[in-house]
C-alpha cells in the first residue's frame, strides 16, 4: 500500500480488470496522485471506510456487484455522500447513463479511456469534492455562528428586557414624585388661602376675649353699666357673623381639597358636573394666579355632568395652569388662561389656551415624551405633559394635542367621553 503523503489525493480504482488496474494506476500516479485498487465492488465498499478516498474511478461490468450498485453502496456509507464517483464503462447509450446518474455518480465516461486527458479530469473531481468539503465546513461554521447569535440574541433579549423593567420602575417612581410634587403646589396654595380666614377669626377671637374679659371683671365687681353691655353686644354681633363667615370659607376650602387630593390619590370614578369640578381647581390655584397676575375667562356650560375621574382632570389642569405659569408667562407681568367646553352627545371638547409666549415648532412633536424639558438646568424633570397625557389617555379614556404659534400663545386640546368606557377602580 503506498505511503499516504497529506499533500496528494486519494484515487480509489475498482474494476475486475488488472490490466485497466494497472493502466489506470500508472497515469493517475503519473498526475500526482496515491492509487488504491479494488477488483469487485465488495472489496471497494470495505477498502473505501479504510482510506477514504478523494475520488472513485469505477467500472460497470463486473462480476458480482455490478458498478452501478456499488455506487448506490458507497453513497450511503458515512463519508461516500460526497465523495466523486467516475463511473466508466464501454457503453454509452442513454440508459446506461441515466442509469450511472441515477445511481449516484458525479460523472460518466465511456471506454476507451483517453488517458491525456484522465489527470485533468480526475483533478477537476477531486477539487469539485474539496470545495464540497469546504462549503460544508463553511456552512458547519455558519450554522455555528448562527447559533451563537441566536444565543447572544437572546442574552441581549433578556438584557433589554431587565433595563425596560427597571426603566419603568423608575419612571413610576419618577412619576409618583412629581404627583407628589403637584399635590405639595396645592398644599401650599391652599395653606396660604385658608389662612387668611383663619387669621381674621384668631384676630376677631382674640378681641372678644379681651371685651369679655372687660365685661366680667365690670360684673363681678358691680360697676357694670348699660352702655358697657350695649358696647360689648354690638362686639357680639359684629363678630359672631365674622367669625360663622370665615369658618364657613375655611371648612369649605378645606373640604374640596380634601376631596380634590382623594380623587387624585384614588383614582376614583364617579359623577360630577364638569364646571363645578372646574372651579374648585382654579379656587385652589387661585394663590398662584394672583402672584402672578393671571386672569381666567372660562367658558363652560352648568349642565354638563360627566361619569368619569374628577381627581385626574383636577390633576391634568393643574399641570396646564403651572406649565403655562412657568413656561408660557416666563417672563412676563401678567396673562390670561381662556377655558372653553363644549359637548355633543358622547364626547366633551376642552380648550385650554394661554396667550404667552407659545411653543417652537420643533419641540412641539417632542412635548409630550417623558423627560423633555427645556429647563433641565433649573431642576425641571420633564413629566408635567408627559402625566397629564398619560392620565387623559390611560383613565379617562381621551386624548390630548397641542397648537402653538410661537409669540402668539399656546392652546391643548382635550377630548374625553362624557361616560368613560372601561373601570380603572
């Protein structure tokens, strides 16, 4: 057996003749090639697992396993899949050749054997099965690579998955701050308005104190006179409405406040009438209007009754009223938010409009995204608008847009169902 240098291909030669054999032999070892020799088709299919050729050169006519079975043998052994067959045979009529085909065989020729042209042709086959190899190997590899993507896919699917939870985490928290934060701004209006009632009653409460104390020293001491207790009644009588008068306005204040923070807080779906629902928002916010020297015109009929969320409108205007106080009025003396509602049978259209210094048109796609804001210096997170839509769209079932002309003001449309469609309680 000759000795296998790794640099030369391997020719199997299987044909019963020793002759072809050896004629076989000498012009394929003259081409470079290491010749192997099988006389039937049994030895070949043996010999073949043992030195696993690069290409087989076979006959037809054999005794035994004709060529054309040894073909279809060697093609379901586990290396013979795409190994070259060269089947050659004395006969070159069609069947004989659909027959090699059909067998298996990459390629047919008939005898004589023109042996100027059998290295060349042997040389093709080999270097057709080694570009077979390699395309396999290459697409061995890429199914490898595929697989390593696929799994580095899926890595980065989890990884993105795990950064969206912890992004929404924060942008809860994000957004409970600033609800916090919004509730805090009407904490402090409505401190700063109940105290003034409260102030007027301490101070009426503290003058009584001191006639009564007046009177009933005059009493205990029998120096009481008439026009004493006519004075300190008319006291009475002066204070007593006072006192009933702010007492009034401080519990009324408080008690919308307290349902205003408990809606916004709850969430809480119910029926109400959508001015009066209006007018405790601005009641509350009235504190900052007259810093600020704004004017209300609102326009909105008495008899619109809404089935909805009034906590999450009160929080939505809230958010508009500051937004236009902070960014709209920036700046500038005085100024004036315009209101108008209007209804058809199942949609209530809500016009909120200020005449500052409006919006550029290229932050006006961006105004509603979470975080945009052009006074992150100043401590501004950007989530007003990016509440308030979220709030109109997700509880109340509506929906929220902006118009603005820069210098010239700034209007957001409000759109909701006059009976929201699904319970978010």
């Amino acid at each position: 057996m000759p000795n296998k240098d790794p640099t030369q291909d391997i020719v199997l030669v299987v044909d019963d003749s020793r002759t072809m054999r050896l004629l076989l032999r000498k012009a394929l070892e003259d081409s470079g090639f290491i010749v192997h020799e099988a006389e039937n088709g049994e030895q070949a299919i043996e010999l073949f697992s043992k030195i696993r050729p690069h290409v087989v050169l076979l006959d037809v006519e054999m005794q035994g396993m004709d060529g054309f079975t040894t073909c279809s043998q060697l093609r379901v052994l586990p290396e013979g899949g795409h190994v070259p067959i060269l089947i050659t045979t004395s006969h070159d009529d069609t069947v004989s050749i659909n027959r090699a085909y059909e067998a298996g065989a990459t390629d047919f020729q008939t005898k004589p054997v023109n042996w100027n042209l059998l290295g060349h042709r042997v040389r093709y086959l080999t270097r057709t099965g080694h570009d077979y190899l390699e395309l396999q190997h290459s697409k061995f590899d890429l199914m490898k690579v595929q697989e390593q993507l696929q799994e580095l896919n899926m890595q980065l699917e989890q990884r993105i998955e795990e950064a969206t939870q912890q992004l929404k985490k924060a942008q809860k928290k994000l957004i409970a701050s600033a609800k916090m934060n919004l509730l805090a701004n009407l904490i402090t209006g409505i401190t700063q308005k109940v105290n003034i009632p409260l102030d007027i009653c301490t101070e009426t409460l503290h003058q009584f104190e001191e006639s009564l104390e007046q009177i009933t020293v005059a009493f205990n001491s029998n120096s009481l006179k008439k026009q004493n207790l006519e004075f300190f009644l008319q006291k009475v009588n002066k204070a007593v409405p006072l006192l009933q008068l702010n007492l009034q306005l401080s519990l009324q204040l408080i008690k919308s406040f307290k349902q205003i923070v408990v809606d916004q807080v709850t969430e809480s779906r119910q029926k109400f009438i959508l001015k009066d629902c209006l007018d405790e928002v601005f009641l509350h916010l009235q504190p900052a209007f007259q810093k600020h020297h704004i004017n209300l015109v609102m326009h909105c009929p008495n008899d619109i009754t809404v089935d909805s969320y009034p906590g999450t409108l009160s929080q939505i205007i809230t958010i508009l009223t500051m937004n236009s106080i902070v960014h709209g009025f920036e700046h500038t003396e005085a100024g004036t938010i315009t209101i108008h509602v209007s209804v058809d049978s199942e949609q209530v259209t809500l016009s909120f409009s200020d005449n500052g210094k409006g919006i550029p048109t290229h932050h006006l796609e961006n105004i509603f995204d979470i975080f945009f804001t052009t006074k992150q210096t100043e401590g501004y997170a950007g989530l007003g608008l990016y509440i308030a839509k979220n709030q109109i769209t997700q509880i109340m079932d509506g929906n929220i847009q902006c118009e603005s002309i820069e210098d010239h003001g700034a209007t957001f449309i409000l759109t909701f169902p006059l009976t929201v469609h699904f319970v978010h309680d």
